[in-house]
C-alpha cells in the first residue's frame, strides 16, 4: 500500500464550527511535548484555568477544559449533575435541546421537554409555566446560542426563573463563549459547557466546564456513582486540581492531549490580549456588515432581529435555489465553507459562521462576492456589487 503525508486543501471555514483556527494557535500546537504531570505543564493549566474564568466572566474553582469535545462538555454537566429519576426541565428550541433531552433520559432522569419554534428564542413564559407545573423539578437545561438555529436566548432571565423555584442550571455556551455577552457569575448559571473550535479561534477537541459551589455541592453528595467514570468529576478534580483542591500534587487520572491544551492556552491568551468585551463587540460589528450584505443580495435571515447571534447566520434559501448546489460550488470554486440547515431547517437555510479568527472583513467581503456570482450563475439574480459596498461601508466605521 502507498501512502503519503495528509495536505488539507486550504479553507475559508465559514459554516457552523469548525471555524478558522488562527495561526498562532497552529505554532502552539507544534511546540515539544511534555509530559502531563511534568511541573511546568501544571502551571501552565493553572494559567489556562484562570484564562478561562476570566473568558467566562467567572470566578469558580472548578473551571477547566475536559479532554475531549463540546458534546462531552455537555455530558459533564449532566451526568454529573442527574441522578436517577431527577426531574430536568429541558428548554428546546433547536437541535442541541434535542441533545440535551437525550443527556437526561440516558442519566435516568425524567426529562420534561418544553418547546419553542426553531429560530426563535426560548420564551420565559413557557419556563415559569413548566417550573409551576413541576414543582419537583431539579434541574433546568437551556442552550443560550442555538447552533441550529443562530437564535440567542436570555438566559440570564431563565436562570432567574429557575433559581426562582429552586432550580439547579446547566447552560450550553459552546457557539456563545467569546462571541456573545456571557457572565456566568452575575447571571447565576450552575453548570455551563463550551467548546474550542468556534469563537475562541482553535481546533476542535476541548470543551471549556465551570462549575459553581452550589453545582459542586451537588455533584459531591450524589447518592449514585456518576454512570461515567472518565467524566466524574470526583475523580477528574485530583488531576485539574490537585489532591489539595489547589494547586498541589495532582493525581494521575487520564493522558491529557497536552499539544491541544497549548493551543487553547493560546487562544486564551490571544482573547484576554482582545479583551473580552471588545471581542463580543467585533463579532457583533461584523455580523451587521455581513447582514447588510446579504440583505443586499435579496437574501433574508430567518431569526428576528432582536433574538439573533452575531455570529451563527441562518440565511433563508430563496425558492428554485439548490442549497447543496450552491455549498457544493463555493467549496470547490473558492474554497469557503458555509453550513446547511439542520432538523426541521434541512434543505430550508444556509448557516454563516463569523466565529473567532474566521470573524474578519475579508471573509466577509469573500463570502458575499462567492456567494453573489454563485446565485448568479444559477440564474438567481443577485446584486453583487451592492452587497460589497453595503458591507464595505459598515466595516469602515
């Protein structure tokens, strides 16, 4: 057999994650590896502990990445925080609800499912309705950036309610974290997962946890074995943290992918150099260059105004046009990489990403000009020029 060396071809990642992971993050990844518990490799997770505190605007302990994906992230959360027939209310609104849905059921838990149109916020109301109709409930689950979707809840109002009625939270923040205003200390929020392939400019394969103390409590006073002995906290705590609960000796729990934690140390780095508040901002500012764009295209965004994320863009695709088509052109013509609409939103929408390093006025200006001469040759006329001057003018402000 013959083989050879893997040569990517070169992207513009545009779609719904992976976004572009930025160039100092690809030099991290290729410094020495060390050992995981050599003693300068655990100063460096102590930095990257507190780097992460500070990118989720939080001061708890138990913050830390864990070894693998955002879905794993997610099911730190829960089954370490769902015992056996606990009652989870489960706000949906998108795929990732769905998700957490099954996370429960597979826990043990009860789930109990409230819904809500997909492209729209979850409604308050449907929560505190749900929360008086189950008093019993333990927990409550919401996603504050729907992937799926590019719909924003307010989830600093439903951890109130859930707080309200005596509620544990766990919070999905892999697409909101550094592209979205998040506070977990003043919001309150329990439990909350992230990931590191979206707006904090790395590769995929870690997925930043927080716990608060009243979270911690929970965990550490289960009458049941948390079901997965890779992802129990109980255990996972001796390594991050040490046998001390600081910063001392640490236990030997797994082979942390040591190279992986350099690059998110750095995309750390580079987010406190940004500043957290100025990158929500840049997200934020493009996301209205790439909306006037696209407007000017005679395309629409389906998520309301008021309800959408800056940088997960769910674009409706105009009647007689081939969506496949249309993505299938863009990766081969121009190497850029857009994604397609999931679930009830399949073959319905188009998902732009302006995620983390992938956030830049080039590919913006990319991304309209591509996608303009694209419709065009498909026969959907498309005003090319006027979305890069729409666009244009809004960057140079």
């Amino acid at each position: 057999m013959q083989v050879s060396s893997f040569q990517p071809p070169p992207r513009t990642l545009m779609g719904p994650g992976p976004a572009d992971v930025h160039p100092r993050v690809t030099a991290a990844l290729a410094r020495p590896t060390i050992g995981h518990l050599d003693p300068a490799f655990g100063a460096m997770m102590e930095e990257l502990k507190g780097l992460l505190r500070y990118a989720l605007r939080t001061d708890n302990p138990l913050t830390m990445p864990v070894s693998a994906p955002g879905s794993a992230g997610m099911e730190t959360c829960f089954v370490n925080l769902v015992e056996p027939g606990d009652k989870v209310i489960v706000c949906s609104n998108g795929v990732f609800g769905g998700r957490m849905r099954e996370n429960v059921v597979r826990c043990g838990g009860e789930a109990v499912v409230i819904e809500d149109d997909w492209g729209r916020a979850v409604d308050p109301q449907k929560l505190e309705d749900a929360l008086k109709a189950h008093p019993d409930a333990k927990l409550v689950a919401c996603v504050h950036a729907e992937t799926s979707t590019g719909a924003c809840s307010d989830v600093k109002t439903l951890v109130e309610l859930a707080h309200r009625h005596d509620c544990l939270t766990i919070v999905d923040a892999v697409t909101a974290l550094g592209g979205s205003p998040l506070e977990v200390d003043a919001w309150g929020i329990d439990a909350i997962y992230a990931g590191s392939q979206k707006c904090l400019s790395c590769t995929p394969g870690l997925a930043p946890v927080s716990f608060s103390e009243r979270a911690l409590a929970k965990v550490t006073s289960r009458s049941t074995p948390v079901q997965s002995w890779f992802l129990d906290l109980n255990l996972v705590l001796g390594y991050w943290q040490g046998n001390d609960g600081g910063s001392g000796k640490r236990s030997y729990h797994h082979t942390a992918p040591v190279n992986a934690l350099y690059g998110l140390h750095e995309a750390l780095v580079m987010l406190a150099e940004e500043g957290i508040e100025q990158s929500w901002e840049r997200h934020h500012r493009n996301h209205l260059a790439l909306r006037a764009g696209l407007e000017a295209l005679g395309l629409e965004l389906v998520v309301p105004e008021a309800e959408r994320l800056p940088q997960l863009n769910a674009v409706a695709v105009p009647g007689g046009v081939d969506e496949a088509a249309v993505r299938a052109r863009l990766l081969a013509t121009y190497d850029l990489e857009i994604g397609a609409g999931l679930g009830a939103l399949a073959g319905k929408v188009w998902r732009i990403g302006l995620m983390g390093y992938s956030s830049r006025p080039e590919n913006i200006l990319l991304c309209l000009g591509a996608l303009g001469s694209v419709l065009n040759d498909m026969g959907h006329q498309a005003d090319t020029g006027a979305a890069l001057s729409a666009a244009q003018s809004l960057l140079a402000r």
